[in-house]
C-alpha cells in the first residue's frame, strides 16, 4: 500500500496531516478545515504525482498540504475563494470582504494589485 492508498482511505482533516507527518495551528484547522482541503486537492490536480517514487509522492503531498495549510494561516476563507459557490455569489453581487475596506469605506487593494503598479 502506498501513500495515496492510506489518503483515500482518511476522512478527518487532521487524519491528513498525521498521515503525512505535517504540522499544524489547530485553530487554523478548526476555521479553515474545509478550504485547506478543498486548497490541497487543488494543488494536487495542478501538480499531479504520476511517475513519482513513493518518497517522493509523500514528500510531494507533505508540501502541498502544508502550502494549502498556510495559505489560510491568518488570512479569511472567504477571502481566499476556493469554493465556486463563493466565487459566483461575490462575482454576482459585487461583493467585497469586510476585512478589505479602509476607513472611508473603500476597497483597500490587495498585495496582488499594489505589486501591479
């Protein structure tokens, strides 16, 4: 059995990261568990493990899980976007998160535009 094999088999978040040995904040887990995985099978599908030996299938994952951890480490799943059903509904209705607004009650531009400029 190999590493991939022992993945299907999990259900709980925190069974992921025991399985691959990756350390995480609970408190980012108990807010975010949802998005992290969501986040994690993303990457997975982006950066697949065919023709990989088992080390390095599990040192692969053990990346993954903990870029898809940090992702959410102080930062809101919601403004992550990783579900389709809040990317529509933001899309939909013009919505923008609370957390991005400046005093004056304008969107405040994130590290992604300001590099932009």
């Amino acid at each position: 059995m190999g590493i991939l094999s022992d993945l299907h088999r999990l259900s709980a978040a925190e069974d992921f990261f025991r399985a691959l040995e990756v350390a995480y904040e609970p408190n980012v887990l108990r807010v975010a568990r949802l998005h992290i995985m969501r986040r994690f099978g993303q990457y997975l599908e982006r950066q697949p493990v065919e023709d990989m030996d088992e080390a390095s299938t599990r040192r692969h994952c053990q990346a993954l899980l903990r870029a898809a951890h940090d992702d959410f480490a102080g930062r809101s799943p919601l403004r992550e976007n990783v579900f389709s059903v809040l990317q529509a509904a933001r899309a939909a209705r013009g919505l923008v998160p609370a957390d991005t607004l400046n005093r004056q009650g304008r969107e405040e531009p994130t590290r992604e535009r300001s590099s932009l400029k």
